[in-house]
C-alpha cells in the first residue's frame, strides 16, 4: 500500500464522498487508516449524493412531497450505515438532531432561501458523515475522535465560496486541533468552516480537498493523502477516455494547473498550501489502495511535453464589441473597472481589435453556470454591445515546456479540424493550450485529442 511513511508530525488522509458512501466503503476507509499509524487526522467528505440532495433542499423546494421524498432520502443513505453499527445509540441521537436541523431548514428555505441558509444547510451532510466514520474507526479497535473543525477552519462570511483566514487557522489548529491528535485519530469534515461571527460557511462545491489541504497546512504535516475512486490522477478523466492512464508522479504546477482547469479529481485550490508548506500529496483510490496512486511533488523525474488534458464545463463567455476600441486607449481598462467594481472574477480572455471575449469564473456552492450581473451588463452596455454564451466547456491541454516546442499546435488543431472551437487561449503559458467549445461535442473532443496524443 502506498500511504505516506514519515516520522516526525503526522500525516493528513481526506476521504471523498464515495469513499464514505456506505457501511462498506468507510470501514475501506477505517482500514486504511489503520494500516498506518502515522495517518491521526482525517478529513471526510459527506457520503455520496448528500451535498447534492441538501443543495436541492437550500435552493428551496415549495412542493411538499419532492421535499418530504429528498428527506426520506438522506434518512435512508445514514440510518443504512447506522443499522449496520455494533452500537448505533452512540451516535443515533446526533445523527437525528442533525436531520431534523435538515428538515426545519428545507421548509425554511423553501420560503426564502439564501447563501447563508444554504451553507447551514449543505454542511449537515459532512456533519453526519464524520460521527459514523468515527463511531465505525472506535468499533473497529482505533481510539477516534470527531471534531467539529468549525472550531478551527475560520473564513471570510462570503457563504457558498468563504476564504480561508489563513493567521487564525494557524493558531487555533494550534490550540484546539494537534494536542487532540497526538493520542488519537481525529475525524473531522471537509467543506466546511465558520465565519468569526460563528456561522457556517462552505468552500464551494468539492471544497473538501481544499480543506484537507488547509488542515493539513495548519498542522505542519508530514503529508496528505487524497483517497477518491481513482487509482491516482490519470491522463484525462477515465470516464471520459477509458484508455486513460494513471501518472505516478506529477509536479505541484502541472496538478495546479489540471485542477485549475477542471479536473475533478481535485478542487482548484488544493494545491496551494500544500505547495506553500511543501507537504506531498498522494492521491489514491480507496477501493483499491493496493493499485498505488499518484505522488504530487515540487521536483519530478519526467517533465512530458504533454502531461494531460481537463475538461471543465458550465463555462458563460461574454462577447464584448465596440468600433471605437480599434486603435483607441482606455477602452479594456473601462471594462475590467467595471468587472472589478462588481468583483466579478475573469477566468480566460482573447482580444481581436473591435472585440474582447472572456469567461467568468465560479466556484459557488450552488452550482449551475456563472452569471453576469444585470447591473454590471447594464454598465457595459453604455461602453459596447454585449453577448453572452452559455453551454460551453473549456478543454485544456496541459504540459511543460509549450512555448518552446514547434508544431505541436498543428497536431493539437488538425485533430479537431472538424470541430467548431469558440475561443483558443495560446501562448500566454508554458504549461498549458486551452480553448472553448460547445458542451454537446466537449467529450467527443477529448477523446479524440486523447488518442492522438497519448494513446499508442
Ligand atoms: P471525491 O468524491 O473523492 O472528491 P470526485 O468525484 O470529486 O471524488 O473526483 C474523482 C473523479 O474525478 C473521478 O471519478 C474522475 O471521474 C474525475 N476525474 C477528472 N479528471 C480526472 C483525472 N485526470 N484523473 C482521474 N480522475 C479524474
Ligand atoms: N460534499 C461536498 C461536495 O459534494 C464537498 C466535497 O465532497 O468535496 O461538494
Ligand atoms: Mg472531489
């Protein structure tokens, strides 16, 4: 098994949703964690399906039933694991607070929902999760604990996308978290945090590994484990190319920039306290740990001219249009004092002379497409004409060493000569090729670019 093996402090293991989807899959978990003893914090997604129901419920359901049948669902997905404990009654009596706080905040928000009634609301799920995945450790022999982590993750109230306040975290893990982690398996949730006035907020939709990073970050591990349903990180998403293979070993800016730019398999953010603490990340898959995984790290043996391709979809680009900005000055500083006054954040950007295109960026809870504000499309507006496109995807092609290599762009263009792709972003890094294309023919497109150029 390839978990990390370091003396001195000890390592941080994040288990995803479906690795705690069941009775089964989290004594997986339990026996991973048991098999090395230097693994004490653990951090744990909501099981499988539950950020999604919650998410339903925070958006506000006014019929009745489909709310009384999303409840009965979350009943079922947490009393299935709590049938199978030796001592359910340890934890019964929490699990069914925390599902009734479910149900009064579901009919609350099915009159007026709101970012800061969603964030209560989705961080039940990792609330329930982590007191079955202690109880099951505790049943198994292991002395676990849960933590409640809202004690330690402090954010900004920004609900649905908090920012890590990264001094306070320090000091509180300090505090609160690593006295309680050198006796014991500490069990703790991903997602979640707590502003400074003690409300709940949320990272953003698969901010778990974030927070696995954050944590582990603030407690100065020695390493941190991201245990999902893939042996690693592999070439493209196998569900999207099956031939797809995995890549042992990756540096932080290659997997920063996969992330960056959609691969699921991690949270945007992820890598970056573990890159500012220089942590190593292993990433591995939880049903099969014996398969190995990948290793992220600063310094790497291969630097691949291609490394690997991401797909990231729900993408909204704004068009905007205006003959006076043909040699005129001023006119891309008029639009991003708008775009900033309305702090709206700009992915990707292509220019030609009377036109600007760029995509907006999202990592919001509530899922769905990023929107332009009516207010800030108004502002524009008075500047130049302004189109907006949704359904697109952006795909892109990571690897080392772009700019300096010829004719590869050839090979990536002619590939998809058949395809109509909405916006290219070249040249402006080393690392990376990346453009927009419409949802429907997104898939079809990295399968295609997949087999030229990482298959035999
Ligand atoms: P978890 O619930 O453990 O956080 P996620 O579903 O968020 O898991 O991420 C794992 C998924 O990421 C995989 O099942 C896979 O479909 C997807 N994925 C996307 N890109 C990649 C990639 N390059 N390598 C491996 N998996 C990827
Ligand atoms: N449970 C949260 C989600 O589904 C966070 C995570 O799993 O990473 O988005
Ligand atoms: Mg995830």
């Amino acid at each position: 098994m390839s978990a990390i093996n370091v003396t001195g402090s000890f390592n941080v293991a994040k288990f995803g949703g479906t690795s705690v989807a069941n009775f089964e899959s989290m004594s997986r978990c339990a026996a991973i964690i048991e098999n090395n003893p230097n693994t004490k914090l653990i951090v744990s997604s909501a099981c499988s399906g539950v950020t999604n129901l919650l998410v339903e419920l925070a958006n506000g359901v006014q019929d009745k039933t489909r709310r009384s049948e999303l409840l009965r669902q979350l009943t079922e997905i947490h009393h299935a694991i709590l049938d199978e404990l030796a001592d359910p009654v340890a934890v019964e009596k929490d699990i069914h607070t925390i599902l009734d706080n479910i149900a009064s905040a579901a009919e609350a928000a099915s009159f007026q929902s709101s970012a800061k009634l969603t964030d209560h609301l989705v961080a039940c799920g990792e609330l329930m999760s982590t007191h079955l995945l202690a109880q099951i450790l505790c049943e198994r022999g292991t002395q676990a604990v849960r933590f409640d982590i809202r004690e330690v993750l402090r954010t900004t109230n920004a609900f649905g996308k908090a920012e890590p306040l990264l001094d306070e975290i320090s000091s509180l893990a300090k505090e609160k978290l690593i006295p309680l982690c050198h006796s014991q398996v500490v069990v703790t949730q991903g997602f979640i945090g707590a502003d400074r006035e003690g409300n709940t907020t949320t990272l953003g939709r698969g901010g778990s590994d974030y927070s696995a990073a954050l944590i582990a970050e603030s407690v100065q591990a020695s390493g941190l484990e991201i245990w999902t349903d893939v042996p690693g990180i592999y070439t493209t998403d196998p569900r999207i190319a099956p031939k797809a293979s995995p890549i042992p070993e990756i540096s932080f800016s290659e997997a920063s920039e996969m992330a960056n730019f959609g691969a699921k398999i991690l949270h945007p953010s992820t890598l970056v306290p573990a890159l500012r603490h220089q942590i190593p990340v292993f990433v591995g898959s939880s049903k099969e740990p014996e398969k190995g995984g990948t290793w992220i790290r600063q310094k790497v043996e291969s630097s691949p001219l291609f490394r690997a391709l991401a797909l990231r979809c729900n993408q909204t680009m704004v068009t905007l249009r205006s003959a006076n900005m043909f040699h005129a000055y001023g006119f891309l500083a008029k639009v991003f004092e708008i775009l900033a006054k309305h702090k709206i954040s700009v992915d990707l950007i292509t220019t030609s002379e009377i036109s600007v295109s760029l995509t907006l960026d999202q990592t919001d809870t509530s899922g769905g497409a990023p929107e332009l504000p009516e207010i800030a499309r108004k502002e524009l507006e008075e500047l130049c004409t302004v189109d907006i496109e949704h359904n697109l995807c952006l795909v892109a092609l990571i690897g080392n060493n772009m700019s300096e290599s010829k004719g590869y762009a050839k090979q990536v263009f002619g590939t998809l000569e058949d395809f109509n792709l909405r916006m290219i972003c070249y040249g402006a890094s080393p690392h990376n090729l990346c453009f927009l294309l419409h949802e429907s023919v997104s898939r079809a497109a990295i399968q295609k670019l997949h087999k030229e150029l990482f298959e035999d």
